[in-house]
C-alpha cells in the first residue's frame, strides 16, 4: 500500500470517518470501500491495444475506451470499528466482501 494510502486509511479510522479508495490494497489494509475498474479486464484491454500497436496501427488512430466492468470491495471490519451498518443490498451488490 502507498504511503499516503496508509496515512489516509489510519486518518480515517482514528476520526471515525468513511473512506473509498480506487486501489483494493488499501481496502484489504483497512479503507472501508473501493470502487474501481476490473484490473485483470484492463490488464487484458493493454494486451489488445500493445497487439495492435506491435502489427502496425498507430496509436493517435485507436479508439479511447472507459472500462466496461467495475468492482465494489467493502471492509466489514473498518465498518464495525467507526460504526457504519453497510445495508444488505450493498453487501449482496459487492464483488469482495472482508469480514
């Protein structure tokens, strides 16, 4: 985890405070939520971009895109230690749940 994860995450809990991060690393360390792109997906849109840069297609000429899948990770733990009560229907919603 990034060292400025690190002080938010810690500001956070010590304040009693939400906090939403765009890297799971930090959530698996104690942030409360993260909400971002699927990285394997992205990882698997580079491959197929560098595919067509190697056989010739010049970069300027490829589309942009924005990522089609998303993901929600929740830390059940950092929720009960600043006393949140995440509903169930946004449990039943995240992709990683940490208890």
């Amino acid at each position: 985890m990034r060292a400025s994860e690190t002080r938010i995450v810690d500001f956070a809990l010590k304040n009693h405070l939400p906090s939403v991060f765009t890297r799971i690393e930090a959530v698996n360390s104690g942030g409360l939520l993260y909400y971002g792109a699927d990285i394997t997906e992205s990882y698997r849109r580079i491959a197929y971009y560098i595919e067509k840069i190697l056989k010739g297609a010049k970069p300027a000429d490829l589309p942009v895109e924005q990522s089609a899948k998303f993901e929600l990770a929740i830390n059940l733990r950092t929720a009960k230690q600043i006393g949140l009560i995440i509903p169930g229907n946004v449990l039943a919603r995240a992709d990683k749940v940490i208890r």
